[in-house]
C-alpha cells in the first residue's frame, strides 16, 4: 500500500476480502470523489456479498448523477443471494434504493414501500437514521416522514426490533432524528436497558434530540456512574457535545486507559467527533496502541480534528500491518490528494 | 486383565436418511418447499466402550436436533439390549442443518413419512450401539488436538462501530451507512480433538471420534445431506480404510461455515457449489487431522468414572429449559455429552480450565437452552439473542418459562461440567 492514496482505496474495491473491499468503499465515499464513481459502480455490479450496501452509499455520497442508471436496476436485481429469511438481501436492496434518494430519484420507492408498509426492520431500524438524514427532496420526504416514534416502537409481537440490541441502537439513534417528545420519553426509557450500546447510543441520542436540563442530568448521571466504560464514555460525549467541555477529559482518560480495546476505540473516535485539538496528545498516542481499530480510529479522529501537522504522525499507518489501517490511512491522506486529483 | 476388565471399543454405523424425503424438509433455515432428495446419506454412528468391566456408549449423527424424547428411549432400549446403565449412553449431533425433518406439509402422508423417518432415527441410534457392543475388541485409544490452518468454522457475528453484532453467515454482514466495520463479534473456531481408537499394537486406527465447534449452515438447499461433517466423515474413512469416523459438534453457537461464500444463484449451480464447499471444508480439516493422528502414546485405561446431571426436575415451574450434562472418564480423557448452542468462548474457558488434558466435548444432546453467549453477547444483540432474554432483569423474571437461555446460563453450564470433570478426575 503505496503510492497514490486515492489509488490504495480503490484497489480495496477488488479486494478478496469482503470487508476491505466494503470499508474501501465507505472511505472512498466520505471522501466524496467524482473519481471513485467508475469503480463503485463495478464494485456494487460484481460484489455477491451482503456488505457492498456501502458501496450504493458511497455513490449517494458523492452525489453523481450519472451513477443512477446503473443504481436503479439494482433494486430489484442486487446480483447476492437472496436470504428472504433475513434481511441481508433486503439491505443491499434498500441501500440501493435510499442511495436513489439521496440522489433525488424515485427508482427505489417502490421497494421501500413494500418495506415500510409491512413495517420491515430494513426500513424502520438498519436504514430508518439514513433516511431521517436524506436531503430535503420530493421523493425522499414521503419516506422521511413515515419514520415517526410511533412507527419506530409500536411494533407487531413477532417483531424483533426492540428485543434485539442491534436493532434497538438503530432505532435509539432513529429516536434522537425524530426528536419528538415521544421519541425523547422513549429515549429516557432505552437509557436505563441492559444492553450497554443501546443505553450508550440513548444517552447520544437524547441530548442531541433535547438537550434540556433534565435531559443532561439523566445522561451526566450515566456518565458519572453507570457500570460499563462504554456508557459512561459516550454519556460524557454526549454531554460535551452539549457544550460541557470539561467532560472531555474522562473520555481522554478512557481512551488512554480503558480495559476493554473496543471502549478505548470509542472513546478515541468521540474525542475525533468533539474536534478541536486539547486532546490531540492523546489520540497521537493511540495510533501505537496494539488494537488495529483504536488506531483506526485515532487516524479517524486525527482527520477530524484538523491538528497542524498531522501528516508525520499518521504516515506510518499507510505501512501498518493491518490493511484496515492502511485504508484509514489512505483515506487520510487521499483527502489531501483528491482537491487536485477529482 | 481379565477379557470382561480388559479395555475394548467396538463401532456400527447406521443409515439415518429419510425414506420418503420429498415428502419432507429439512428443519432449519425456513425452507419453503419438500426436499427433491438426498445429497449423501445421513448417518449415526456409535461407539461401545468397556473400561474396568464397565460399559458405556458415546454415540455422534449427522442431525441438527435430537429431542430429549428420543435420548430417554435410547438410553432404555440400549441399556435393555446391551445392559449397560442408561445414564452412560452420551448422545450427540452436529447440529447439520440439512437433517433432522419435518413434514413438508400437513398431509396424512407426509406425518406418515416424517413418523417414518424419525422411527428411522431413534432404531438407528439403538441398532448402532447394539451393534457397536457387538463388535467389541481389544483395544488402546490416543487424543490430540490439531489446530486449523485454513478457514473453516468462523465466528458468524460481525461487530459494528456502534458496539453491537450484526450476522455474517451466508453472503457476509449488513454494515449500515455510517457504520465502521470493525471486526469479527468472537474467536473463531480453528481447533480441534480427536479421539483416535486402534487394535493394540496396530498402526491404522479403526475409529476416529473427532470434536468440532462448528453450525453446519452452508445454505438451505432443498436437500438432505450430511453437509461438512458428513464430508469429513466421508473423507477420513476413505483416506484411512477401515476406519469408522464420528464427528460431533459442540459450542457452535456463533459458528458458520461461511468463510466460501458468496454463493452463486440458481439450484443447479447452487447444489454444485454446495458439494463442492463441503468437500473443501472437509479437505482443509483433514489435511490437519490426518497428520495430527497419534502415532504413540495409546493407553488402555483400566477403569472409567461417569457421571450424569440434569436439570430435569429442577427448573422452575412452566420452564422449558432443560440441561442433560454426561460425561465419562477414561484415564487422561473426558468424553462430555452438553448442550450444543453455547458460544465457542465458553467451550475455550472448559478447555482451559478443565482438570483433564484431553477433553472431548459432544454436543447437541437433547438439552434446550438456545443460543448460550457471555453475558455481553446478550447485549451486543444478533439473531441468536434477539428475542431475549428481555431488556431488563424485572421483564425477565416475568417469564420464566421462556426455553431460551439467561445471562447466567452460560457461566452455570461451564461451571458444572467443571465441577463434574474435577469430580471425575
């Protein structure tokens, strides 16, 4: 890995493995460059694998016109297996028509009515913060508007969506869009459950929905005492974010410090995501650690923070062991590349 | 030693396959439609064990479910034929999820042939330990534990950035937009024992009891078949002639065969691609078995020690939990009968904390306990715990009768089977 940065992740794209070649397209996607349209498009046409749903992503994200003829016949026909038990196929389907969307064309509303009007986890939890977040444009509002509170928790008794952590983060985060008060007493209720990441993600998602007084007393609460670093770590960044800078610094200490590697990352990446440079020291120290996804994240975070002169310190990421690493790295760097090179 | 005290071993293989299987489904992976035949033959297969004038029977069978009905009819009919003690008939399975039929429809025919298949079954599992103490002989056994240098069970959640678990069996995880992909949700499953059984002095074993963690799930064809283990099972015993394989799974729980994935479409290609999977899984596990087969250090053991638990009886009232733990010791090696849905983390901390150095875990007995995670795998989510237990302890202690396992169980299971190997030992 090499080079021209912008390169390494595009080769990603023919990657064998299908989580490089999925994270290369989710990196080439925040990068947002006209360039890596060409092999997106080849890379949704050819991958059988459930993860190239970044990939229709990717392509909504740099916001092509010319990708939704090769887009839209796609919704029907994903080319991967079809586990109609499941939801992968649905996914890459939905990506697919919500990447429509965001591209201001209606070639994938059909699909996601279907899905919607049968009340399909698909729609309501793994894209229902996607499709709150789609620009305001005529054939993405209609489907906007039919992710409210209500549609997200009043749900049939064989559905899984809210005894199922995975789903019900999705749906947290859903809740914080909504920002209703419904969706906010829901909030406060999914912020004392047992699952560490849906009470994590609650405690986000509240005070970015409604950041009132009780509301951060609830989370800085959570912050100061639940029993998991996860939670108290994303409570803290959630109150930051909130403008209580000063809870920060339990998230420095996390990120240096943190048992679990997985709650290092986490606390990393929110400290990328508060921006600014007070914790630059420490986010530098973590592209060291012996986690590949806390340097990932520290290179992440580095990228977000905008530091002076980063360069020196993330180039060695562009040689880790890791190929994940070195597409973070690539990313990084392609950034820097792409104002010339689109 | 006298010939009743002296250490011998006798196998049989019977044939387990449905006799009318178009007018049944495999169970598992919601096939829509009747079978259109049998790939390979499914098969149970037993082994007789007599240590110290005692006998036992470990049994293993290309099945995805064996219901705690039919263990108790095994074990009475095998201990009325062969009068062995009840309790040492260990029962096992793959957890292959192209066996174990249902009917295909409600027609009298298809109960007629699923009642069929499963008298089948039970009379297979009987017939095989009836004849396995048959054919008794003196015999040495040897254990090893190989480690798998290419893919084949790999651990089936994936992790996302925000914590939790999504699937990855089949065609890979979902990675919703926003999402980074971190990383597989769990070890995956890259060891495993077996049990070698040769004539004494003999330099071919002519048994093979091999212990693998692993959810035999390649795709819901509409076929029967014995999937990977039968493929291993096929493999070994033409590599080794003579020789009887036996394969169990354990610990499967968030283990898949998907590391050949994606799959093509359509069922001609999809049944091709499905033979030639299993035969490459069962390739890449033999090519590690093989050279991993003791050539020294057989021992005949003199005595076995057995112990046998179960929480029927025990579990609270209206519960549908059900425990059956049965192991037996034979000088350095545990044979265990447990459940089969645990995650592999749980079956690494019995290895290491075991007091024997050889374990041979067999799962997929009769117990229900559902999917059985650490505590944490319960709140990373996934489809194995996504219906619970509940999202808090009170919603919990609201049902308790529900089959499917609590954030202790797992911790409970481990520690049993410990506490009664340390008691064996």
């Amino acid at each position: 890995m090499h080079g021209n940065a912008i390169d390494v992740l595009v080769n990603g794209l023919g990657s064998e493995d299908r989580i490089v070649q999925s994270e290369s397209a989710r990196l080439l996607g925040e990068l947002g460059l006209p360039r890596a349209v060409d092999p997106l498009i080849e890379y949704v046409q050819r991958s059988r694998f459930h993860a190239k749903g970044t990939g229709f992503w990717a392509l909504a994200q740099i916001g092509e016109a010319r990708a939704v003829p090769a887009i839209r016949p796609m919704v029907n026909a994903p080319n991967c297996y079809d586990d109609w038990y499941w939801y992968g196929c649905k996914s890459v389907r939905a990506a697919a028509a919500v990447s429509l969307l965001a591209l201001a064309d209606d070639g994938g509303a059909a699909y996601l009515t279907e899905l919607a009007d049968k009340g399909d986890d698909t729609f309501y939890a793994w894209f229902g913060p996607t499709i709150l977040h789609l620009p305001d444009n005529p054939p993405a509002a209609g489907f906007r508007a039919r992710i409210t509170t209500d549609s997200l928790v009043n749900v049939g008794e064989r559905s899984a969506r809210l005894t199922n952590p995975g789903t019900l983060a999705m749906v947290a985060e859903a809740l914080g869009l909504v920002a209703d008060d419904a969706a906010c007493e829901k909030l406060r209720e999914l912020a004392g459950v047992r699952s560490r990441y849906v009470r994590g993600q609650a405690a986000v998602s509240l005070l970015a929905a409604a950041p009132t007084e009780d509301n951060t007393g609830i989370v800085a609460a959570l912050a100061a005492s639940d029993a998991t670093d996860f939670v108290r770590i994303k409570a803290a960044y959630a109150v930051a974010k909130a403008g209580r800078r000063e809870y920060a610094a339990a998230i420095d200490t996390a990120a240096r410090s943190a048992e679990d590697t997985f709650d290092a990352a986490t606390a990393v990446e929110a400290l990328g995501l508060l921006g600014g440079t007070d914790h630059e020291a420490t986010i530098c120290a973590c592209l060291g650690h012996a986690e590949p996804y806390v340097r990932r994240c520290a290179i992440e975070a580095i990228d977000r923070i905008d530091c002076t002169d980063a360069t020196g310190a993330v180039a060695g990421g562009r040689k880790d062991p890791d190929v994940l690493v070195r597409l973070q790295a690539a990313r990084f760097f392609a950034a820097g590349e792409g104002v010339a090179q689109t | 030693m006298s010939a009743n005290g002296e250490f011998q071993i006798g196998v049989a293989v019977r044939d387990i396959s449905p006799p009318q299987p178009t007018r049944l489904k495999p169970t598992g992976m919601g096939r829509l439609v009747p079978t259109r035949g049998v790939l390979d033959p499914l098969r149970v297969e037993a082994m007789a064990i007599r240590a110290g004038g005692e006998l036992a029977f470990v049994t293993s069978s290309d099945l995805r479910t064996v219901w705690i009905e039919w263990v108790q009819e095994i074990r009475e009919a095998v201990a009325a034929r062969t009068g062995c003690d009840p309790g040492r008939v260990l029962i096992s399975g793959t957890h292959n999820h192209c066996s174990s039929p249902e009917a295909a429809d409600d027609s009298p025919e298809a109960k007629a042939a699923l009642e069929a298949a499963n008298r089948k079954i039970i009379d297979g599992f009987i017939d095989a330990c009836v004849e396995g103490a048959g054919s008794l002989r003196p015999a040495e056994i040897a254990t090893a534990t190989f480690t798998l240098r290419e893919p084949v069970g790999q651990n089936r959640r994936f992790r996302l950035s925000n914590g939790t678990c999504v699937n990855t069996w089949g065609s890979g995880p979902v990675i919703p937009p926003g999402m980074k992909a971190v990383g597989p949700g769990g070890p995956d499953s890259d060891r495993a024992d077996v049990l070698v059984a040769r004539e004494v002095g003999a330099e071919r074993p002519f048994a093979l009891f091999i212990s693998y963690p692993s959810h035999p799930h390649l795709c819901a064809l509409p076929y029967f078949s014995g999937e990977f283990p039968g493929a291993v099972k096929r493999r070994v015993e033409r590599l080794i002639p003579g020789a009887t394989a036996m394969q169990a799974s354990h610990a499967g729980g968030n283990i898949d065969l998907h590391c050949i994935h994606p799959m093509p479409d359509g069922e001609p290609a999809q049944v091709q691609w499905f033979k030639d999977s299993a035969e490459l899984l069962a390739e890449r596990f033999t090519r590690d078995l093989l050279p991993a087969i003791p050539t020294g250090g057989y021992s005949r053991p003199s005595k076995m020690r057995h112990e046998y638990w179960s929480t029927e009886g025990a579990e609270p009232a209206g519960s549908k939990r059900l425990t059956v733990l049965n192991a037996v010791a034979l000088g350095d090696v545990a044979l265990v009968s447990m459940p089969g849905e645990l995650f592999i983390e749980l079956a690494q901390d019995i290895h290491a904390a075991s007091p024997f150095p050889h374990n041979i875990l067999m799962g997929y007995n009769g117990s229900r306990q559902g999917y059985v995670p650490r505590p944490l795998g319960f709140e990373q989510g996934s489809y194995e715990v996504m219906r619970g237990p509940s999202l808090t302890v009170e919603e919990d202690l609201a049902q308790p009768s529900s089959v499917r396992s609590r954030i202790e169980t797992g911790r409970e299971i481990t520690a049993k089977i410990l506490e009664i190997l340390h008691r064996l030992r």
